[in-house]
C-alpha cells in the first residue's frame, strides 16, 4: 500500500512540478476563470473547440501541488474529446471526489489518483478549481449562438 501511496504522491509532484499543457492559448474559443479565496489558488483554462471536439485545452495560473497537478491531468484527459465525452469526464471527476453516487474514472485511470483527495474536504475544492472552469466554459460556449441568435432577431 505504501508503494501505490508514493506512486500517486510522485503523479502529483511531478505534473505539480512539470505541469503539462500550461500556458495560454491565444486564439482560444472559450475560456474561463476559477478561484479558491480560502487559499487563493486562482486558475484561467483556455479551450479550442473544433467540429464539437477538444481540439486543444491548456491552463494558467497558480495553486498548490494538488490544484495544478489536477488541472495538469485534466488538460491531458479532455484534450482530443467530444464536448459530450468532455462533460462525462467532469461528471466522473466529481464523482470520485465527493464520493456521490455515479460514473467515476476506472481504477487504471490516471485521475484516480486523486481519489484520496475526498478524506481531505477542504482539498476537494483545491482538485476541483480548473474542472468547475472548464465546465462553465463549456456551458458559455454552448449559450453564447443561442444569446447570438436572438440579438439578430432583435
């Protein structure tokens, strides 16, 4: 047990350190900020969004190891998906951190590493900063034709 432990601690420290995917993506269709006040972990994600697919995904900011390295693996996890794929994504995230009922990432996946972070409630917000932004992204880019759309019939 100590082994899988240090495993998923160096996972972490290591996309903590080398954070993958972190940088802005100018031409970006959508983007989005997140914010913890309580520790002041602050997150903006950048999407690029092409034929409903992910086509890219990356993130900037500042956290601690657990913030980063979650939004680090999320870049990793939602880039090449389908918005639905994407959505499904975050919905099993979410599940795995607050423990509810639902899908949630299979046991070989990458992100249940983070499945120790729901013993820690004050750290789930931390692991959850960069998803929350990517989902509300998400949910703009998908009211903006609509609120497009009736600006022209005005």
């Amino acid at each position: 047990m100590t082994n899988l432990r240090d495993l998923y601690q160096d996972a972490i420290v290591d996309h903590y350190r080398k954070p993958r995917n972190f940088r802005r993506i100018e031409q970006a269709d959508t983007e989005a900020e997140g914010h913890n006040p309580l520790c002041g972990d602050r997150f903006s994600v950048y999407l690029q969004i092409q034929n409903d697919r992910i086509r890219d995904i990356a993130f900037q900011g500042a956290g601690c190891a657990i913030s980063t390295a979650s939004a680090s693996m999320m870049t990793e996890s939602l880039k090449g998906k389908t918005v639905d794929e994407a959505n499904a994504v975050i919905r099993s995230f979410k599940a795995l951190l607050t423990g509810c009922a639902g899908s949630r990432p299979e046991a070989d996946s990458p992100l249940s590493i983070f499945s120790s972070v729901r013993d820690y409630p004050v750290r789930v917000k931390c692991a959850l900063i960069a998803w929350d932004a990517v989902n509300a992204a998400l949910k703009e880019r998908k009211t903006l034709p609509q609120i497009s759309q009736r600006l022209r019939q005005v």
